[in-house]
C-alpha cells in the first residue's frame, strides 16, 4: 500500500511545490511591472512640470504677472540650467540664466523688479504637451494606483487636453497676426493672440499645479508601499524561528 501511494503523493507535492513558484514568479513579474509604471509616469510627470514651468516663466517675464515668473524661476534654478535649456522654451543664453542665479538669494519683490524690464527674444509659443504615458496608463489602469492616485492623474489629462485647445487657437491667430497687411485687423489678430497665450498661461499654472499634487501623492503612495513591505518582512521574520532557537 505506501509503495502504491508514493508516486501519487510525489506526484501531488510536485504539482503543488511547481505552481506555488510560478504563482511566486507571476507575483514578482506584475509587481515589477507596476514599479515600472509608476517610475515612468512620475518621470513623464516631472519633464511636464519642466516644461509647463519654463514656458510660465517665458510668458509671465515682462508682464504684470512677473511674480508667477519669480516663483516658477526659483524652482527652475534650483532644478539647473542644463535641464532648463533643454525644453528650448525660455530662449534664453546659458550666460542670461547664470546671470539670473543671484535672484536665489533676493526678495521675491526685488526679483520681480528686475524680471519686469526683461523681455524675451521671442515669446513661447503654446504648446500642446504629450503625454503618451498618462493616456496609456489611464486607458488600462493598473493595481498599483490608487483611486485618489487615478482622480488625480485624470484631472491632469484634462487639462492637457484644455491646454491642446488653447495650443490649436495660438497656431490659428499666429500666421494671421503676422501677415495681414491691414493694421486694423492685424491689431485686432495680435490683440486675440496675446488673449490666447494669457489663457494658456493661466491655464498651465493650474496644471503645473495639479501635477506637484500628483506627485506629491505618487511619492505618498510608494513610500507607503515600502512602509508596508518592511512590516510585512519584519512579521514574517518574527513567525519563522532561527534553527538554533528549535528545540
């Protein structure tokens, strides 16, 4: 009898020992990937942030909104002057944006005072940021974001998607604010141009600022995960007992 009933229970414990690893292996494969997903939106989230930044700095400089200016190039400073030229939206020399390093150590009255007589070479134009990665991930939402998490990342792809329209009417009135030949309606095409760069611009201050609230959260949401997976290896540890300790 325990002849016959040893390959079938060999059998069993094998099956059993051979789907507990691949349920283990699938486990480690979907929580790679969802560490992979949140890494690449907050990485898209952050060069957004960037470039939203740069372009309110670009059109907040010389204006009566200098202080948005002030507050954004602080930020932008701190990030530093290699990442800023990249956007290629403040059109600015390395040597203007050194030279505007000192404003890190003035007022935030004295700097908009000096931001104020600047004037760029060349006004940003609206810009219809992609996010490939936002429209993916809200399409097939995963586990590892949270409810609030998706709220958040939602209300973002919409205001890109407000800040697309803005972009498409700035393309519409900039061929024709430069082109027509009579003055009156050339003022008037400037006069809507100009309307449209200022929504865009108030537009994107709140985007930026729903992005820093994302990943505020984003942040929240990992450190907490990792908060969990200690307790969790911790408790295991305290349920399995050191060899010398059994008896």
């Amino acid at each position: 009898m325990h002849d016959w009933w040893s390959p079938i229970i060999g059998t069993v414990v094998g099956f059993l020992t051979a789907w507990s690893v691949l349920q283990l292996t699938e486990h480690r494969r979907r929580k790679r990937a969802q560490a992979i997903a949140r890494r690449a939106i907050v990485a898209e989230l952050r060069h957004t942030e960037l470039i939203l930044s740069s372009t309110i700095v670009n059109l907040s400089i010389g204006t009566d909104a200098v202080a948005d200016a002030v507050r954004e190039l602080k930020v932008l400073l701190e990030i530093g002057t290699e990442r800023m030229l990249r956007t290629g939206v403040l059109d600015l020399t390395t040597d203007q944006l050194e030279a505007l390093r000192h404003l890190q150590g003035v007022s935030d009255q004295s700097a908009a005072e000096i931001l104020r007589t600047l004037w760029p070479t060349q006004r940003a134009r609206p810009l219809k940021v992609e996010a490939p990665v936002l429209d993916v991930l809200l399409a097939n939402p995963t586990h590892c974001f949270g409810d609030v998490e998706l709220q958040a990342l939602s209300a973002i792809r919409w205001q890109m998607h407000l800040l697309a329209d803005e972009a498409r009417l700035a393309d519409e009135w900039l061929p024709l604010a430069s082109t027509m030949a009579d003055t009156n309606s050339q003022g008037r095409a400037l006069a809507t141009l100009d309307a449209t760069r200022e929504s865009y611009r108030r537009r994107a201050i709140v985007a930026l600022r729903m992005i820093r609230d994302a990943l505020g959260l984003l942040k929240a949401g990992i450190e907490q995960r990792n908060q969990t997976a200690v307790v969790t290896r911790r408790a295991r540890a305290r349920r399995i007992a050191p060899r010398s300790e059994v008896k």
